[in-house]
C-alpha cells in the first residue's frame, strides 16, 4: 500500500464549478500537509499549507485535514480555465526537521471555458 | 531574484554515459533536494542535502550521487545512465526543513536514456 493515495484523474469540470481533490494516506505520523499545483512543463508551486486537523481557506481555495480518517481534501470554487494544471498533495511526518515530503501520484484537472 | 535554477531544461543521453545535472539557488536557503518525477507516479526524494558538506539519501538514491560544497549548488551525477533512469528531475530548495517552510522548485531537466 502506498502511503499516500490520489486519484490520478483527468478530471474535466465546466468553468464556474465546485471542484474536490482528495488524498488518502496511511502514516499517523504525517502532521504537515501541503497542496502543491503544477503546470504543464513546469515545477510544483506551494499552493495550500495546513497543519495537523482543519480547514484553512484562501480566496477559492480551501484545504481540510481529517486526520481521524487520514483523509485531506483542496476545494476550488467557481473554477477557471487558469486552474486547469496538476494537483499534488503532499505530507510529511511532526518530528521530521529534514523537510522530506512524500508526495500523492498527482490529479489532472482540465476547467473547460 | 532567479529562485532555483536547473539546467539543462533537456537532454539524452545512451545507455551507460554519465552526466550531472546543474542546480543553484540564490535564497541563501541551507535545504536543497533533488526529486524525480515519473508519469502518474508523483515525485520521489532522490537525495537532499541539510547544509554545505551535509547529504543524505532519499528514497530513490540508486545510480545518482550528489555533493554540496557551497549553499548555492546542488548537483547530481548519473553514473552508467540506464533507461530506468529516464524522468523529469527537480531540483527544490527551503529555509531549514522544518515546521511548514516553502519548499521552492526549479522547473525542472527532462532526461530521456536511450
């Protein structure tokens, strides 16, 4: 079992739509947890950051943390065609000071104008 | 301010030939990373360095090596490159590891073993 699980997608919304990006993971210890958005031939760019449980929100953007299910999730409203790139989540233990992150497979998300 | 800067942006190489990839940083940050990332694979830490002098390995440390004798430069070598080892590498860099910092990727060297 990996330790961290995302559904690779592509998922196609229209513009304007409520969109839900979800990651599953195994490790108990994973108490950082980061949303990273990647465009086409470029590098990950930090998008969300949220420590241990709860919901953090940034204009569109919000991130929740279930740790009792090991469950986390990035929600985007009223999409753009702008938002359209590859959502990685990522996470990494409380103790670790090495910044070592273990990353989920990546979901494609396409917002069609 | 260029951030982290990776070259080359592509490259091939044959089977066995060796190379390093180029990775410099101007944020005066102390963590660096190299990361590979296959297709629906995520990424995956190769190595990561703490500081000058300082590397360890990541999970995917096999046929590369690194070195950091400066804060600025990262490199990684590919020795007897294999087709195993075709990927797109990113080199990352952050203000210490811990605590939630910002991990900053370059844009990443698309190597291709043939």
């Amino acid at each position: 079992q990996k330790e961290v699980e995302q559904d690779p997608g592509p998922l196609s919304v229209p513009e304007g739509a409520i969109v839900s990006l979800n990651c599953t993971y195994s490790n108990s210890a994973f108490q950082y947890f980061m949303w990273y958005r990647q465009y086409s031939r470029k590098g990950p760019e930090l998008l969300m950051y949220t420590y241990s449980s709860g919901n953090k929100e940034d204009g569109r953007f919000t991130a929740q943390v279930d740790k009792s299910s090991k469950y986390i999730s990035l929600f985007i409203r009223d999409s753009q065609p702008s938002d359209s790139a590859t959502y990685l989540c990522a996470m990494r233990p409380g103790s670790s000071n090495t910044g070592k992150l273990i990353f989920g497979q990546g979901t494609t998300l396409q917002v069609k104008p | 301010n260029a951030g982290v800067t990776q070259t080359p942006k592509f490259r091939i190489l044959k089977i066995g030939q060796s190379m390093t990839l180029q990775c410099a940083q101007d944020m005066n940050h102390n963590y660096m990373y190299w990361y590979r990332q296959d297709p629906g694979m995520g990424l995956k830490l190769i190595y990561y360095s703490v500081g000058a002098g300082i590397t360890d390995k990541g999970e995917v440390p096999n046929g590369y090596n690194v070195s950091r004798s400066t804060t600025e430069d990262f490199p990684l070598r590919l020795e007897l490159a294999a087709p195993s080892q075709t990927s797109v590498y990113f080199c990352a860099s952050s203000y210490n590891g811990g605590t939630g910092n910002t991990i900053y990727f370059g844009e990443g060297s698309w190597l291709t073993v043939v």
